[in-house]
C-alpha cells in the first residue's frame, strides 16, 4: 500500500507576515534618511564648534592690543637745586618697559627716543635701539638719565622749586609691528606719557604716574 505524502509548503514566518518588496525597499529608504539626518546632524555641529573656535581667538589670540611703553622704577642718584637762581641738577636711573603682554605675537619696533621736558622745554633725549618684545612678556632695558635746568626760561619755575615740588615729564612713541602666529601683522605704535614729581627738599622721587 503507497504512503500518502503531504505536499511541502514554505515555512511561514514566525510572526505570520511575509515582508513584501515594496516593503523591503521603503525600510532600505528609511535608514538612508535617518543617516543622512544623522551625517547632517554632524556636519551642523561641526560648523557650530569651529564658529566658536574662531569667535575665541579673533577675541583672544588673534586681537591685536597696542603695547604699553613706559618708564619703570626712578633711582635718585644727586638732586642740587637754587630757588633763588633759579636752578637744578639730578642724576637718576631708571628703565625704559616695553610691555607686550596682553599679545599672542611679537611686537618688532623701529628705534625710538623719550624725551625729558619741563613745560615744554626739552631737558635732554635718550636713545632706545629697535629690538624685540616677545609674545606675552615685557622688556625692560636700564637708563641713566642726566638732567639740568640750562634750557628753562620760565618765570614760574623759580616758584616751582620754592614749592618743594618739581614737575618734569617724559614723552616718547615706539613705531612697530605686532605678529600673530606668523601670518599677520598689524602696526601698533606705543607713546609714552610720564609725569614725574621730585621732592625738592628729601632731594628723593615724589610720585612717577605713566598715562
């Protein structure tokens, strides 16, 4: 007696649904999507981060500030003085600072001078050779500064040296250039401003105030 054979019929899936073409291809389309939101995603927040990295450094590293020139610590050597001539002669030591410190970038600036004045009168000039501040720091080079009343021709000053204050100032301007990572350059000049006060009877410095 011939066995009875059941005819074979493809295994059905599991969840009892067959996942059409159309279906397949409408999945396929659904995970190119979500990765091209993905990839936009990425490509935003890059931009974003170098927007803010480039914000960062035109305000830090690559703003240019104009260096500070001034005159540092006054050592009083000798102080004579005549109210009744009138007249005066100091010796002092002193510093000439360039200051560079707030600069991402060397500052290269041309020779210069400053120049010593009561009232406007040039008492005497002293020479600063070019050179070099590097980037966030200061440099100080020493002075020694002889001064003397031969060019004032004031009525006031014999006054003056009777208040037992004597006013002098100190002007000069640095010409040069600020470099940011080697790239850039940007001109920046300096200009010194100095009022300093002596005490006529300690024969001492009084006060030093730099604009």
């Amino acid at each position: 007696m011939a066995e009875k054979t059941n005819p074979a019929y493809p295994l059905a899936p599991s969840n009892g649904y067959t996942r059409s073409d159309g279906e397949s291809q409408l999945s396929a389309d659904e995970l190119k999507r979500k990765k091209r939101i993905k990839l936009a995603i990425y490509i935003t927040i890059f931009v974003v981060f170098q927007i803010i990295v480039i914000t960062a450094m035109s305000l830090t590293v690559m703003k240019v500030k104009t260096p500070r020139f001034r005159l540092g610590n006054i050592n009083v050597e000798s102080f004579v003085s005549d109210s009744a001539a009138p007249s005066f002669d100091t010796k002092f030591t002193t510093q000439i600072k360039i200051k560079n410190s707030a600069n991402w970038g060397s500052y290269k600036f041309s020779a210069a001078n400053v120049t010593f004045q009561y009232q406007g009168a040039t008492l005497a000039v002293i020479d600063i050779a070019k050179g070099k501040a590097g980037w966030l720091s200061t440099i100080k080079r020493n002075a020694e500064v002889t001064l003397n009343s031969s060019a004032i021709d004031g009525s006031n000053f014999g006054s003056e040296l009777s208040s037992g204050v004597l006013t002098l100032n100190s002007v000069g301007r640095l010409n040069g250039k600020v470099a940011i990572m080697f790239i850039m350059k940007k001109k920046k000049a300096a200009n010194m401003n100095c009022t300093i006060a002596f005490d006529v009877k300690a024969r001492t410095l009084k006060s030093l105030h730099c604009k």
